[in-house]
C-alpha cells in the first residue's frame, strides 16, 4: 500500500517541494522530493527512499540490490534503445567503473570494477563472476508487506524501563515496540479473523514513550563521570546508563524530570496523534515494562478524576454503605465470632463507615459487653493503622478515622511515609482505559514504601482496568494481589497458551504431580488399614464385641478420611477470589508459560525472563484480547483458561 501511494504520487507529477506521503500506519513520512523517510512520533535519523525500476544480485546475495534512480534512468534508456533497434551487447559504465552489459533482454549482467588502475589489464568482462541484472519487480521473490490496516481501534502508549536498551539484544524502545506492533498485526489474523471480515475490528496502534534520553541530557552524565572510578570502565558504564535509572527515580530532583518527561510526551503523542488521525474514536491504554510500569502506576494514582465521578463515587460508596455496608460488617463480626450480636448492627443501621467511627461509649450504648465491645475496637483501631499508612491514596475514603490526619499536596495524600519521593505529578489529557504492567516491580516498591496492604476499595482515580503480566523466571517481577488479600493463599492465573492450550511440559509436570498425589494418598490409605488390622485385638471372646464397636467407630472414621477426596476436587475447581477493585474485580497478576528449554535452568533464563515480553504472543493476544473486550467485541474461539 505504502508502495502504491508513492507511486501514484510520483506518476502525478507531484514532485513539489512540499509534498508529504505517510507511510507504516502513518508514523513516518516520506518527503517525495527529497526522498526521505522521516519519524513522525519519535527522533530518528532520516532514511533514504529510492524509486526502484533496476536491480542486481551477486552469487552471495540472499535478496536483489536497487541501482540509483539516476543509473536506474541511464539502463532504462540503453534498454529502450536496443529494444527498439534490435542492437544488443551494449554497455554501460557505473560511477564506481563498474560495467553492465545487455547481451538480450533475459541476460544482463554486471561485472565488477577492476581492481588494478593500470589501463593494460584484461578487460571488465573477464574479472571474476558477474551479476546478475533484472529489470522490474516481477519475479523477485521478495515478501513486500501489504501494508497495515487503515482503521486504528485503539491507541496504546508503551513507556520502557532502565537503561536506552530494551531487550537481550540491546534494542531501542522503538525496535522493541515494533515487534510487539508485529505480533499484534499476526494476533488479528489469528484469532479475529471474523471481526476482522466483518469489518469491526482495524489495527491497534503502539507508541512508544523514551524518557531516559531526557534524564541523561541534564548534565548528570558528566557528573557521574567525574567520580567513576577507572576500573573495569565498561561495567561501571554499563550501571551508570541503566541500574542507576532507579536511584534516580527515587531522588525528588531527578523523580520530578522522569513523571514529567513520561507525562509531557504521552500528552505531546496524543495530541499529535489525534492531529493526524481526526476520525479516530477509540479509547487510550497505557503499558509499561519494568521501571516504566511503575512510573505509570505513580502518575495514575495522583490522576485527579472528574468532580462528576467524584460525586458519582461518592453517591455508590454511600449506595454500598446502606446495602452491602451492612453485610460487610456482619462479615467483621463473623471474624471476629461474635455473629450474635448482628441484628444489633442491623437494627441500628451499623454499615462499615459507620463501625469505624464508633467509640467504646457508642457500643456500650448499644447494649454491647465488655469482652466484644474491646474486640472490635482492637480491630477497628489495627485497620486504622493499616489503611492510614497508604502512600498515594490507596485507602478507600470510608476508612478514615474521625481523628484529623495531616494531609499533603494533591488528592487523598494519607501519611506518606518517608521513603516516598515527593513530586509535583502532571495530569494526563485522557483517561486510560487500561494499563498494563509488564515485568514490573510495583509490588515491591509499595512493600518498601510501607503500604502493608491496598484497600480492596481502592480503585486507579482515572483507570478501571490494571494487569500486572510477568515471567515466572522474571528477577524484577513482583504480584500485587496478595497485597489486597494477603489472608489468602493462591496461584496467579496462567496465561493461556496462544495456540489455545497449556505447553507440553507443563501439562506433563501437572500430570506427574497429580499421579503422585493420587500414588502417595493410596500407599497412606493401605498403611492405615494394615495398622487397623495389626492393632485390632485378636481374642475370640472380643470378636462379638469388636464388631459392635466396628460398626458404631465406622461410621465415626469415615469423616476423617472420605473428606479428605472431594476437598481435593474442589481446590481442582478454584472458587472465584475476590480481588478487589483495582481491576474493576478480576484477577489482576498473570504469569506466562515458560518456554520447555527455559523449565530446565530457572537462573540461566532470568534475564531472557525479563525481557521476552516484546516477542511474546501469549502476551500480546491478552492486551488485544482485553481491549477489544471493552468494545464488545471478543475472540473466534475462547482459549482454555481464560478468564
């Protein structure tokens, strides 16, 4: 397409200094007359763009090699010449003194340039192994993309983490962001062929976000260079240009040029974007790896929501105090065993905002004694502790105590410990619908800032859809859902495969596991029997009596080992868990297969672990499926495992 659309500029006429062809989806331009291929969203060295009628290719060449447009014009007209006037053997000399010989139109080729300048050598003809010559594209085998789909569904910004390198390969941002445009285009294919015929599902554009560039051009590379120490100088480079990136972060001089820097470019993007793409309607997400994930999650927690959520909010908070308020507390009091005196709560309209601004005099009133009276305000009082501890506002607004609390600048700002770094955070000029988290160490950077647990309550001011997506070998990877259920013990979800099934070895190993389990609860149950047998007391004149106390004991027995099989069947079924609000009440972590070569050294694939997300299918297939989920629309076939 991209092709074409130079081509019919070009056959226009329109070589004006000002015209402008996009191309690749509309992030660069080609400058017709200068014949440059310039980036529209991101700094990147202008390409050359040349029209291609003539070609060559040598024996060691894997493709076909375009001459110059202006050699290109001199074969063409050489080649019209001997067309028309039957006269064959021409040939050309090249600026380089390389010579091209038209023995007939099948056979051309291209002699290299002699390598001695002594005008008596052999001639070209007789240097080494010509070339072959083509005119045109036909029967080139050569896979021309066909172009990217016009119509863009949806717009994701892609912010990377330490260091100017995003993979094992050491690629930009870009390169990486490229990829993972690639694996989306092939996903469409794959699993939305339908929609895609219908003509309901387009493209979803990524855009990546580089902020280290900006950090590093402050002037605090020199700095760093004046106190390095000389020694092993690659490695010291090396920490200096990426792991120094999060000590940055958590300086308020340099945390302050980082939120500003992502949150000025995804503004500049969108604005941008929307310039270029006037017709488009779809909704903005927002993915970040490593360190960047982080920087989002800080800059989306300090998002200020519109006044009209904000009374929207607070009328369903008060909507769920006076229905679901009541249960909550019954819940509480359920806890803490003192169910009895639940009519009591509901008699006098006792929801959870209102349990936690109670005072020892308010129970008593209640008619409520002393022993549980002293329960639950030792558990209103250690909740307290627990939710005022939240650094940016992750505790729901029904858990303030009546006390004041001294508050900082910007909303719901509850005590910020002091590891926190203090930073004035830009707003966003759109509200995401979802971000995601790859690889990411959010988990971690709450832990040590002193959040305890996140209010199951809480939800992102302006995001309603969070998921953290990570490696099970991933060294920087942390989980967040046990940090809003932490009384819970349970298992990310799994990924599904993009194939619609879980890897070989994986089911291999689960299939081991579970023989195991089932050859293990066998031996234990024959064990058991053969000691009842051994212990059992042999005397005849006990017989009669054995038997009565066997049956009055059997039926006592049985509980304590027949039970113990459908409680296996029911952790094979996994009860839905409640996590929360961050993700509007779905699951929120989920890890990837691991690969069959990376199962056999966890350590050696750490680091691929880390940063394979960019390639990785199953993690792509997820972002669109969830996108396209909030359009309604949803995927050919469900995969095995989703949620």
């Amino acid at each position: 397409q991209d092709s074409e659309r130079l081509e019919a500029a070009h056959g226009a006429g329109k070589e004006q200094e000002g015209v402008v062809v996009p191309t690749s989806g509309g992030r660069y331009d080609v400058h017709l007359r200068a014949r440059q291929r310039v980036a529209v969203y991101w700094e990147e060295e202008a390409a050359e763009v040349r029209r291609c009628t003539w070609f060559y290719k040598g024996d060691k060449d894997n493709k076909f090699i375009p001459y110059s447009e202006s050699f290109s014009e001199e074969l063409e007209e050489a080649y019209m010449i001997a067309v028309t006037l039957g006269e064959w053997k021409k040939k050309l000399e090249s600026p380089n003194r390389e010579v091209i010989i038209l023995h007939n139109p099948k056979l051309m080729v291209h002699y290299h340039p002699v390598a001695s300048s002594d005008d008596w050598v052999s001639t070209p003809t007789e240097q080494g192994r010509p070339r072959t010559v083509k005119r045109g594209v036909d029967n080139i085998a050569v896979e021309i993309p066909s172009g990217e789909p016009l119509q863009i569904d949806h717009l994701v910004f892609v912010v990377h983490g330490i260091g100017p390198a995003c993979d094992i390969r050491f690629r930009s941002i870009v390169q990486c962001v490229n990829d993972f445009r690639n694996v989306s285009l092939s996903m469409l294919q794959a699993h939305f062929r339908k929609a895609q015929e219908q003509q309901q599902v387009g493209r979803v554009e990524f855009l990546p976000v580089n902020w280290h560039s900006s950090l590093h051009s402050t002037g605090v590379d020199v700095d760093l260079e004046r106190i390095t120490l000389p020694s092993i100088n690659r490695l010291r480079h090396f920490i200096n240009d990426t792991i120094l990136d999060v000590f940055f972060y958590n300086s308020s001089t340099y945390c302050q040029t980082i939120v500003d820097t992502v949150a000025s470019e995804m503004n500049r993007l969108h604005r941008l974007f929307l310039q270029r793409n006037p017709h488009f309607r779809g909704g903005v997400s927002i993915a970040g790896h490593s360190l960047g994930s982080l920087i989002l999650f800080d800059l989306l927690t300090n998002q200020k929501a519109d006044p009209e959520e904000d009374e929207h909010c607070a009328q369903g908070s008060r909507t769920t105090s006076g229905t679901g308020g009541i249960e909550e507390v019954k819940e509480i009091l359920k806890t803490l065993e003192l169910s009895e005196y639940c009519d009591v709560f509901e008699k006098e309209k006792m929801d959870r905002q209102a349990l936690f601004l109670c005072t020892e005099k308010n129970l008593k009133e209640m008619g409520i004694p002393l022993g549980p009276r002293m329960k639950i305000l030792h558990y209103i009082s250690s909740e307290t502790e627990m939710k005022v501890c939240f650094p940016h506002g992750l505790c729901s607004c029904h858990h303030i105590p009546s006390h004041p609390i001294p508050l900082t600048q910007g909303p719901l700002y509850l005590n910020i410990p002091l590891s926190q770094v203090s930073a004035n955070y830009p707003q966003l000029n759109y509200k995401p619908t979802i971000f995601f988290a790859f690889g990411s160490p959010i988990g971690m950077f709450l832990t040590v800032r002193g959040v305890k647990r996140i209010d199951p309550n809480y939800s992102l001011p302006t995001c309603k859809g969070f998921f953290n997506i990570f490696h099970p070998f991933d060294p920087v990877a942390y989980r967040i859902e046990p940090m809003i259920v932490p009384e819970l013990e349970f298992e990310p979800m799994l990924l599904p495969h993009h194939k619609g099934r879980k890897r070989m070895h994986l089911e291999l190993k689960e299939g081991l596991t579970r023989m195991s389990v089932d050859l293990k609860n066998n031996l234990l149950g024959s064990l058991r029997v053969a000691w009842q047998s051994f212990t059992r007391a042999p005397v005849p004149a006990l017989e009669a009596g054995s038997s009565e106390a066997e049956a009055e004991a059997g039926p006592e027995k049985q509980p304590d080992t027949k039970p113990e099989e459908p409680v296996a069947a029911v952790k094979e079924e996994t009860p839905p868990i409640n996590v929360g609000r961050l993700n509007g009440g779905n699951r929120i972590d989920y890890v990837l297969q691991e690969k069959p070569i990376e199962s056999f050294n966890e350590y050696l694939f750490a680091l691929q672990g880390h940063l394979c997300y960019w390639e990785s299918e199953d993690t792509v297939l997820l972002v669109l499926k969830e996108i396209y989920q909030t359009q309604g629309i949803t995927l050919d076939q469900p995969l095995p495992g989703s949620q």
